[in-house]
C-alpha cells in the first residue's frame, strides 16, 4: 500500500491497528504500541490476519501472582 496522505486514510488505518490490538481507545496502549501502530500507519502497512494473531492480549504480570 502507498504512504497515505490523506486524514481519512491514516484514520482509517489506525482503527484497525486499534481494533487488532484489541482496544477501542489508543490511551488503553503503551506508548511503545501507539508508536509502533503511527509507524506502520506512516508507512500504509495495514493489520492482516497474522498480525492479529500474533497480538495475543495476555494478562499482564502485576507481582500479585502465586
């Protein structure tokens, strides 16, 4: 895909890094992740199906856990 350029488009795209991630809000990311997900955008690389995948939402370790 070519570098978007209009708004629409990097909108559009950064949803659907949202939606593999599986949020509906980029402040429920990283940092690391929101700029990760703006690189990819910057570049039109839209999410696939492996992406999706290798996106597993495993619970983060707290310390809490015996």
């Amino acid at each position: 895909m070519a570098t978007p350029t209009d708004y629409t488009q990097r909108a559009e795209l950064f949803q659907a890094w949202l939606r593999v991630m599986g949020v509906d809000h980029a402040p429920e990311l990283d940092l690391g992740t929101l700029t990760a997900i703006a690189e990819f955008v910057e570049a039109g690389r839209a999410p696939c199906a492996a992406d999706a995948a290798s996106f597993d939402r495993a619970p983060i370790a707290t310390g809490d856990e015996t």
